[in-house]
C-alpha cells in the first residue's frame, strides 16, 4: 500500500482534530495529536505532564541557558525537536502512514513526496459557536481563547517554519469549515489524497 502522509494545521474552533480523526478512521492509520505525546513520552526522557505543558508552545521571553543543566536550548525547543525527530523517523525510516495535527509536519516532513498538507480555517461566527458549545463558554470567552491560542499556533510555526502558519501558498489544501461541514471537508481531502500523482 502507499504511503499516506497528512499533515493538517488548523484555526482553533475550525474543527480540524475532528477531521483529522475521521481522515485517520479513513484510511485506518494512526493519528499524531496529542496522541504523539504519549509516544513520545515511552522513551522516559519527558513526562507526559510535561510534554502537555510545553506542547507547540513558543519559547518563552524569559528563557535564558542554563550553565547548570547544560542546555543551551529551551524546554519548548526540546519538545518540538523530539517531536519533528518522531515524525521524520516514522515518515522516512518506518515508511509509516499517518494524520498529523500541527506540529509543523507541513514543513518537517516536506521532502517526503508522499506529504499531504492542509489547512482548515473558518469563519468567525461558526468557530466561536463550536467553542461555546465545546468548552461551555460565553461568545466573549470563546473569542478570546481563540485569538490567544492561534496566537501561540502561529509564533510557534512561524519560529520553526518558513511557510507562514496559514498563508495559503504553503498548503496544498485549505477548506473553510464555516462554508462545508466536517465529513464533506473529509471528503474533499480523501478525494485528493486519492487522485494526487
């Protein structure tokens, strides 16, 4: 069988874990969320609380090396560097098949001819709706953790990427959640998965 890579960078709200699960159930593959924390957590080197806590999050302004651990590096770098070598590995020595969210897969896995990658965005009014009815939130809470979590989204990639997090030119796919639902937005990625050459 082929090898089936989609790397799917997402607007908080847009639905894109949700389209990633049902890419995954698709093509019965495995799923990298926050389900590569748990993998990456096996090798004993971050505990999974930890991993959570700095997961696709931009180096803090604070961070300063520390001559006594050694690490000229954040824990913020660390994390994404393990997580960039977790994916090139089961992308270009295992040959695995996989849906990944986030975490800069667009860009760390682009040599692979294989990559599909996409982003789903939506409107405001249909994100702030999900978030409300996700997260029990009023409209003004909903917005708010929107701006604030696609705000680090974005630093995040922008640091590690030249694609900016987003930008259109950088993706071969991106579908507006707020004109289609999640199972025709999943249709229309498995479609081009299909016929891509």
């Amino acid at each position: 069988m082929k090898q089936i890579i989609i790397a799917l960078g997402r607007e908080f709200g847009s639905g894109g874990h949700v389209i990633a699960k049902k890419l995954a159930e698709h093509y019965n593959i495995p799923l990298y969320n926050k389900e590569l924390l748990d993998e990456i957590a096996k090798d004993g080197h971050f505990s999974k609380e930890m991993l959570e806590k700095f997961d696709e999050r931009p180096i803090s302004i604070s961070f300063m090396p520390m001559p006594i651990t050694g690490s000229t590096i954040s824990l913020e770098q660390q994390i994404a560097i393990k997580q960039f070598g977790f994916l090139k590995k089961k992308a270009d020595e295992e040959k695995e098949s996989f849906v990944v969210v986030g975490r800069c897969a667009d860009e760390i896995l682009a040599d692979n001819p294989n990559l599909v990658t996409v982003f789903i965005t939506g409107d405001k009014e249909s994100k702030i709706k999900r978030v409300m009815e996700r997260e029990n939130v009023d409209a003004k809470q909903a917005e708010n953790k929107m701006k604030k979590v696609d705000k680090m989204r974005k630093v995040y990639h922008n640091f590690y990427c030249e694609n900016k997090w987003g930008d259109s030119r950088g993706y071969d796919i991106c579908i507006n959640t707020g004109k289609v639902d999640f199972d025709t937005a999943a249709k229309m990625i498995e479609l081009y998965v299909d016929t891509k050459k």
